[in-house]
C-alpha cells in the first residue's frame, strides 16, 4: 500500500525583536527531523566556526550583487553596511526534496516574501506565514531589558518598532500569542500538522 504523503511546506516565523522566534525556530526543528532551514546568503566574513553552506552562504559583495541583479533571491536586505538574501533555488531545491523548510524572517521581510511568491506557484503553494506575538508590549520591554544587550535608548527604539510590526498580524496565516516555550512550541506543531492536512496539499491514496 501506498503511503498517503502530503506537500512539503514552506513555514516562515515573524516576530518583533526579543518576541522569541529564534527559540521557536530551534525547538521546532528539533521536533522535526523531517524539516530544515533555510540558509542565507551573506557578504560578512564567516566568523570563527562558520562553515560556508552550513551556517551561511558567504558570498562576495560583487557577487551578492550580481545574483540580486539577476533576480535570484526572494528577499534581500542590508543589515550594517553588510548583505543578507535568501535565494529562490534554496527553497525550491529543499522543497523539492521532499523537506518542509523554515524560514526566520523579520516583519518587513516576510511582506517581501509574499509579495514575491505569488509568482512562485511552486512556493505560493507550499508557504504558511506565522506571527508570534508577546501577551503584552510590558513583556516583550521585560525580555529586551533581561538580555541586558542594549541601552534604555535602543530598546524605547525597538519598543516603537514592535508596536508598528505587531500591527502587522492580520497580513499572517496564523497569530501565535506568546505563552510558555513548551505552549508555543505545541500550538506550532498543530499549525504544522493542520497544514499538511489541507486538501490542497494532500496526496489522495490509492484506492
């Protein structure tokens, strides 16, 4: 008997800063083996331990601008002075082989995706937009004071930017409201699931 599979999708997680999407991305990918990241392409010099094509793309600026040029990334952007993109090929070649593949993007970015995959049919089909949103803006200015990384002036700064992306939910698939890691991680595995449950995606079995 035939196993009834269904289409790999492609996830993409947004949140506000300290909102904890990296930590969502991380415990989701150890809860799924069949899933994997996107690797972005950068013009920054690897840091110690970075290996090319594991932790990042390294491309050189000419290079970096060459492929922009010629359309290949579905969402670039210039962070300090340094480039960051995410090519099409990535997503398709993942997609493709069968893996679900997840993105970690930030607010501005992810409009940038869907905007572009709708003509993409191949990853227009397969994208799920997340927002994982703090309970209150007090505890999202709790966990931004906690990682003592940034002045009271940066995080006033990252505040006002938070309040415009979180402004931002309706445009998502999904609100993910931010409860434990474990709550979150569980009602992001039931999004992943429900997904691939969509009649659009499921291959019928043989009967």
């Amino acid at each position: 008997m035939k196993k009834n599979r269904s289409h790999p999708l492609l996830i993409l997680i947004s949140a506000p800063s300290g909102g904890g999407k990296t930590t969502l991305c991380n415990n989701l990918l150890a809860s799924r083996p069949d899933m994997v990241r996107a690797i972005t392409c950068t013009t920054r010099a690897p840091r110690k331990g970075e290996m090319n094509g594991v932790d990042y793309y390294f491309f050189s600026a000419a290079e970096f601008q060459w492929r922009q040029r010629a359309g290949e990334f579905i969402e670039h952007a210039t962070v300090y002075d340094n480039r960051y993109g995410i090519l099409k090929s990535e997503l398709l070649e993942k997609l493709r082989s069968g893996r679900d593949v997840l993105l970690n993007v930030d607010v501005q970015g992810a409009a940038t995706i869907r905007g572009r995959v709708k003509a993409e049919p191949e990853l227009k089909r397969a994208l799920v937009t997340v927002f994982l949103a703090p309970p209150f803006i007090a505890e999202l200015e709790a966990r931004l004071k906690n990682r003592a990384a940034d002045s009271a002036a940066v995080i006033r700064k990252r505040l006002a930017v938070a309040r415009r992306e979180i402004a931002q939910w309706k445009t998502f698939d999904y609100l993910l409201t931010s409860a434990t890691k474990p709550e979150d991680l569980r009602r992001m595995l039931a999004i992943v699931e429900a997904e691939k449950l969509r009649a659009a995606r499921a291959q019928a079995p043989e009967f």
